[in-house]
C-alpha cells in the first residue's frame, strides 16, 4: 500500500518475492520519488525484508513487531511523516 501524503488516493500492487523485482520495485520508487526518504512499515521485527531493503538509502525502514497493536491509519501516517522529515 502506497499513501503519497493523507490526502491523496492509496496505491497498492503485488511484487514477486524474488530479488530483481524487489530490486525494481525499489529503484522505481526512488526515481519517482526523486530519492527522498520513504517511509516503509515492515510487520517484521527482524528477518530477510528489513535485511534486504536495508540497502535502499532512500528506503526508512520501520520493523514492526507482529505482536504490536495496531495504529490508526491517520496516527500511522502522521508518525510516519515526523520521522522522515
């Protein structure tokens, strides 16, 4: 799921569990995004995704626990917004 800012429309897709499409997937954002940092919220708290995504500078990493309740999608958001700036 991809939220640009709280206002704009939601974006989702599906991306094959091998290295090269991750890798697009990846490069892709950072040319869209013109390398700024995004904010990826990963329900892992440590594992093979954060250890692969780690490379992406412009990739911010938040590992979340499976176990953690859920946020709102607006503190979510919000939360998200005050640790890449």
């Amino acid at each position: 799921m991809l939220e640009v800012n709280p206002s704009s429309k939601r974006e989702s897709g599906n991306i094959d569990h091998t290295s090269e499409s991750v890798d697009i997937w990846a490069v892709q954002l950072g040319l869209r995004f013109s390398e700024k940092p995004i904010a990826v919220a990963l329900e892992q708290a440590r594992g093979p995704w954060v250890f692969i995504l780690s490379k992406y500078e412009h990739l911010v990493i938040f590992p979340i626990h499976p176990s953690t309740p859920p946020m709102t999608e607006r503190a979510s958001g919000r939360l998200a917004q005050r640790m890449i700036q």
